[in-house]
C-alpha cells in the first residue's frame, strides 16, 4: 500500500541522541529515561503548528546483523530520515554491559518536518534491556506513540525468539490501539525452495521464516514487512509508503478527534467544510492462467516438428518425439543427441543407461529410409529394451506433461507389465534418465512429487536452450543479428508460429526468418516467455513493448501478464514520482487502445481521471480525444463540485464574517 503526498516529505532538522546521566555509584547507566521520561509530541511540538501538526514514532529492536552489526553502515530508520543522525559518545558501537558501566545511549532521538507543516519525533531503541532495566521508560516510550516499529533480523533467529518469548508479551499490555509495522530486514542464508529432508531442517534453522514473522504480526495485529535490503526501493517505497499512510491515518485521528472536542465552533459557522468522497474504484485485471503443460503435452500428440522416431528392436516405429522436449528433462537424451559429451556428465550410471537403452541408426538401408523427407530426415533411435519399449508412449507422455504425474505412470506401465520385476525395472530406469548428474537418486520415493511442481522447474529446463545454436533449427535474423530458436516450442506455444511454420507460408520451408518492427531485446524478452512461461520486463517501457510483440503473435496470457506488470508499477508510484516522471500516460493509453489491450485502456484512463490534478497540468493531457476527455472530466477525483465547495469554504472562513475561535 502507497500513499501519494504532494511535495517532499523531508526537511532538514538536526537530531539528537538522549545521553545517560550518571546513575547511583557514578556509573552512567541506560536507566536515564526513566528519571526523565521523554516528552509527548504534543508537549514538544513547537509553537504555531497546534498539538495536532506532530507524529511520534517508536522504532524498537536492532535490525542488523548478530555478528556484524557494528560494521553496518545505516540502520533502518537513519536510511528512511535519509541523513545522519548524532551519535552521543566517543564510541557509537559500544554495547550494553551486565554492570552497565559502558553503555551508548539508552535510543536516539530524531526530529524532521514531514509534509512539510508536521513535527516528526522519533526515537529509536536498539536494546530490548530497556524493558528490564526501566519499566517505566518502556511504557512512557509506548503509551506515546502514535506508530511503532519492530525490527529484526532474518539470520538473527536466537535474538528473535528472544524477543518474541521475552518482550512481545510486554508491549502487548502496554499497547493503546496504536498501528504496528514488523520489519523483517536482511536477505535469508537459505533461499533454497523448501524440502522435508532432515539434513537441510538444521540449515534453515539459522533463519527466520517469513511463517514466523507473519505469526508474530497476527499476534500483535501488525503490518508485516520484509525488507531484503535497504536500498532506495525498500527504504523509499515499500517501507516508506507503509509508513507515510499510517502517518497520515493517525494525523486524520488526531484532527477527528479534535473536531469532535470542537463541536461548539460548528455551531458557528453558516457553512460546514466539504467532504471529499473516496475515489472511484479501479478495474480489477484477471490474470489467465497457465496452459505451459498442455501446450507441451499437446506437442506429442500433434505431430508436428518432429526430429526423433523410436523404433523397437524389431524396428517397428513405436514413437515420435521431440530432441528439444526431451533434453529439457533428461542428461541421457543429452548424451545421446550429442548436445553434451560424457566429459560433460562426469556421471557413470547416466552413461551407462544411455549405452543400455538407446542406439543411434544412420544407415540409409533402413526399412522406409527412402520415404522420409529428403531435407532433414527425422532421427532414427532404437530402443534395446523391449519392456521399456513397449511402455515408451506411456513415458513420453509423461515426460511432456511435466514428469511429476508419477503414480499415472506407475499404473499404465502395470497395465502392460504383468511381472512385477519388470514393472520395477522399468521404473528405475525411467528414475535414472530423469536423475541430475553427480546426484543421488532422488526420486526414490515418487509419490513425493505429485503435489510439486513439474520436472521444468527442477531438472534441466528449457532456459537452457534460450538463445543457444544448441538442437536449434530456425534463426530469426533481428536488427542485423540472429538469434537461433526451436521450431518445436515455438509451434506449441504460439498459435501465429504454428501457422506459419505449418501452412503454405515462405518461412514454412526457410531456415533464416526475417523480424520486423520488434527489437532484439524485446523478442529476447518475448522468446523467454515461450520457452519458460515467465518474463520480467525491466521497467514500464519495455512492458509496452513487449505487450505490443504478444498482440503481433497473439500470446494473450502474456498480454495479460505485461498488463498487469504496468498497471502495478504505476500503482507503486507516490503522487511526486507521477508528477515529475517523463512517461507518457496519454501515449501509453493510445498505444493500449492500438493494440487492442482493452483492460489496460480501461485502466488508465481511470487512473487519469483518478489523479486528475496530475495529469491535467501536462501538456500532453491535450491529447485526448474528445470521448476520452469526457471519461476523465466525468469520473475525476477530486470532483468539479468538491473544489467548488471547497473555494467557496475558504473564501468564509478567510472573511471578516468568520473569527477563528482557537486564536
């Protein structure tokens, strides 16, 4: 969630760190606050801004490392005031002691304008002593904010649990319906997908899962937050949009309950101020689901592109397949179409299985050789087994439907295979073709794998192949460079490809193929889609573009998934960023309606009629056509009655009629 201010947050304000006095015995001891006890924002605010125009933030917890937090440069809330503060002391990284004789201050309190009229004060509490050392610091410190803020660690899992067995318990008493933001900050040791083996359980177990943190913000009813750096994007937008709306909603707080003590001064006024309605709604965009393993599994059926023919040892064909599909999965078919040699694989059962099963036949005597295509005859694989053989179809069929559906394949190969020696025998070989080099057998206990995701993710996938001469038969000749690609994926996943490279078309029979009014990064981009089901645009211009080469080869679900890309970076965006951005929101739009991207047309013009005090003051607001321009005066926010209502209020109350009666 964002929340869009117009004008800079920030100005320059100095900050201060609270220093400790000198305790009983002369030791200078963090118990100071207690003597002391910070003041309210309300008692601090400075004269002219009201009790209302102040904020107090309380930032608890130490978000850096266990065991190199002195080397970090910035912590959480000295990177979002984006300045410095004043350490008191000779030694800023100095660390709370048993007997308290060396300490750094207890926190440190910061101070900065914020929406430019608004006192913000902040003060953050590294230690967590405080709650044991002076209990009522602690609850002076709580019972005043407006905003809390819980930091940690995700490597630091021991001072987490401490916290949370310790200390949570004791803010919960001491909260007063205040928001909390739980900050997760740092980037995990493991990121490794999750696995049940015991031996990886104690490697995570350094690690705070975002499971916990998340139960730990349902326990406290708080904003949960991870923040894998504290770069401009964390810090300034995510952190700091959270942040800059709960600031705003307790600002709203204070001013209702303020009007609400000043039910007498209404009274006296003729004119009560206009309530700005909420703006409309925003189209909601579907996403259309994924149809990368039907498409795959589709590919086996329809026949086309085909460049490998299995035959039995009778040399009766048995199946046609695909060299691209199979090796996206296997190091065996690797091996055997020569895309990488033993020395590659280093393994000896993966060779040996290749030599086992499989034998290459180039003869030009082969029964039907002469009726095969004259260009680039299909290859010609001999199976040696014949159990396995016999139950090829079967396991084709689940190699291109992802090579997880385990139990469908035990079942079909029993159908065949009364014995059940063989029925094993044939399972362990299809475990080794599919098994990693240099691994163990994996896949020993196959039920496993129902419930994950298909072999594409795990194995060798077909990103392999992205942009590679490897099994490649078709090159697109792009801005004066090729880029080699597969007919295979291209026909199961594009219904334009299929067409073309299966009709009475030119490129049906060529081998370069020539691409106009698309770039070479864009057709990259689009290219990666096609072969892994996922892209990740690096910002809104090329989304467009690459929205545009979907429409061109009618890949709607990647439409779809660029539509959504631009739509949520546009909603990520503060109303300064949309003000001072160069982008072009009238000629997306037009661009949008061009290619038929009816949703997002739909949606941005809602998003112009929803920041319409934006968007108007831009020269290229002119541009929109006389419906458009309709749509946007009808549906803008704030509306033409609200600023009216809101001129005629100001004009009152600035008038001689009207005498202000807190001043």
């Amino acid at each position: 969630m964002y929340v869009r201010v117009a004008g800079p947050l920030w100005s320059p304000a100095p900050a201060r760190a609270v220093r400790p006095t000198p305790g009983p015995g002369g030791s200078r001891a963090p118990v100071l606050a207690a003597r002391c006890p910070p003041r309210s924002p309300r008692a601090s605010s400075p004269p002219g801004l009201g009790r209302l125009r102040s904020i107090h933030i309380v930032a608890l917890g130490n978000e850096g490392d266990a065991f190199h937090q002195d080397s970090r440069p910035s912590g959480l809330i000295r990177a979002y005031l984006g300045r410095s503060p004043l350490v008191s002391g000779d030694e800023s990284s100095l660390l709370l002691s048993a007997s308290g004789a060396a300490a750094r201050p207890v926190f440190t309190e910061y101070q900065a304008s914020a929406f430019g009229n608004v006192k913000l004060v902040v003060h953050d509490c590294p230690v967590w002593d405080i709650f044991d050392s002076d209990w009522y610091t602690s609850r002076n410190l709580i019972g005043g904010a407006d905003i809390i803020v819980i930091k940690y660690n995700v490597n630091d899992k021991f001072s987490f649990h401490e916290v949370k067995d310790n200390y949570i318990p004791v803010i919960k008493r001491a909260l007063n319906s205040v928001p909390v933001i739980i900050a997760a900050v740092g980037t995990r040791q493991n990121e490794e997908l999750p696995c049940t083996c015991p031996l990886c359980t104690s490697d995570r177990g350094s690690c705070v899962s975002t499971t916990e943190g998340i139960q730990l913000a349902k326990e406290l009813g708080a904003t949960y937050l991870e923040l894998h750096s504290l770069d401009d994007f964390y810090i300034g937008k995510y952190f700091g949009g959270v942040l800059e709306y709960f600031m705003i909603q307790a600002l709203n707080q204070k001013t209702s309950e303020k009007m609400k003590r000043r039910k007498m001064s209404n009274s006296f006024h003729g004119i009560r101020p206009p309530q700005l309605e909420q703006p409309e709604k925003m189209p909601v965009l579907k996403a259309e689901a994924s149809h990368y393993n039907a498409d795959l599994n589709n590919l086996l059926f329809c026949c086309q592109c085909v460049d490998v023919v299995f035959y039995s040892p009778d040399l009766k064909e048995v199946a046609e397949a695909h060299k691209i599909v199979l090796c996206a999965v296997s190091h065996v078919f690797m091996l055997l179409f020569s895309v990488k040699s033993p020395a590659d694989i280093q393994d000896s059962s993966i060779i040996q299985t290749t030599q086992d099963l499989f034998t290459i036949n180039r003869d030009p005597a082969f029964p039907g050789a002469s009726q095969e295509s004259p260009g680039n005859p299909p290859l010609r694989v001999i199976v040696k087994d014949a159990f396995f053989c016999s139950c090829l179809s079967d396991i084709l069929r689940f190699i291109y439907s992802g090579a997880f559906q385990w139990e469908e394949l035990e079942d079909d190969i029993r159908k065949k295979l009364k014995d059940s020696g063989d029925v094993s025998n044939v399972i362990e070989k299809v475990k080794c073709i599919l098994k990693t080099p240099g691994k163990f057998n994996c896949l020993r206990n196959c039920k496993t794998y129902q419930a994950r995701k298909p072999l594409w993710f795990y194995n060798t996938s077909l990103k392999f192949f992205l942009n590679k001469p490897m099994l490649a038969d078709v090159v697109f000749e792009i801005q004066g460079t090729t880029v080699p690609a597969h007919r295979a994926i291209l026909v199961a996943r594009c219904e334009v490809m299929a067409a073309m490279f299966n009709g009475n078309y030119m490129e049906a029979k060529s081998v370069l193929i020539p691409v106009y009014g698309v770039s070479k990064e864009t057709f990259l981009s689009f290219l990666e889609y096609l072969y892994t089901d996922s892209c990740c645009p690096a910002g809104i211009f090329q989304a467009m573009c690459l929205l545009i080469c979907a429409e061109m080869y009618q890949v709607s679900r990647l439409q779809h998934i660029c539509e959504l890309f631009i739509i949520t970076q546009l909603q990520s965006m503060p109303s300064r960023e949309l003000a001072s951005m160069n982008l072009d929101i009238v000629d997306l739009l037009k661009k949008a309606k061009f290619h038929h991207s009816d949703c997002l047309s739909t949606w941005l013009l809602h998003f112009i009629a929803t920041n319409y005090l934006i968007f108007s003051q831009k020269p290229e607001f002119q541009d929109l056509s006389v419906e458009e321009r309709s749509f946007v005066e009808k549906h803008r926010w704030p509306s033409t009655v609200y600023l009216k209502q809101l001129a005629e209020y100001r004009k009152y109350i600035h008038s001689r009629k009207c005498r202000c009666l807190v001043m």
